[in-house]
C-alpha cells in the first residue's frame, strides 16, 4: 500500500477539523514529504494532550499514542523535546473545550 506524504495527510486532517468546526493550526511544519506528526489537543482549560502515531506490534497496526498529557506548559515542553530529536516533525495544535481530536475516525488512524 502506497503511503501518503506527511503534507497530504495534515492538510486532510485540518479539512475534517474544519469540517467538524474545530479550530486547529499548523504550529511547526515539518518534512512535506515523511515528517512526523505531532497533535497536540488543548482543552482550553490550563491542560493539554500531545499525541503521537506509533507502531502496534500486537495488532500490526499504526496508532495513535498519548506522548504526554497535563498541564499545558509541560505538554509544551515534551513538544520541545521532540522537536530537538526530530526537527522534521510537524505540530498541529487543535483547540477544543470537549476534547474532540478526530484522530480515532476512519481514515485518521
């Protein structure tokens, strides 16, 4: 099966984000074509959840994983890290009070 360029697969999420009216932004941009791709979900409220696609060896499976969760600033700070191992890495922020990220939908995953 044929991958999707990092690019196409953000722009298609921020278009079902928008969709759904649910604000998100592009916070680093990373490698168009095999970056990897942070989400970060900011509740709006003081918290945060940062979110990563990793390899399920159980299932054979990519997944979306919690990387950190918590208060905003040390989500942030995990986000840093990243970005220091991987500078390729795109960053999308979603901003949504209850909590809606979309990345366990169809297509997402």
């Amino acid at each position: 099966m044929a991958r999707l360029t990092s690019r196409f697969w953000v722009d298609a999420y921020l278009a079902r984000l928008r969709f759904a009216d649910i604000p998100a932004f592009v916070v680093a941009h990373g490698d168009d074509t095999g970056g990897a791709v942070l989400v970060k979900l900011n509740t709006l409220d003081g918290q945060a959840t940062l979110f990563q696609r990793s390899f399920d060896l159980m299932t054979d499976t990519r997944v979306w994983a919690e990387l950190a969760s918590g208060p905003e600033r040390d989500v942030d700070d995990a986000v840093t890290r990243q970005r220091g191992f991987d500078p390729d890495v795109w960053v999308i922020e979603v901003e949504d009070r209850q909590g809606r990220h979309l990345l366990d939908q169809d297509g997402l995953a």
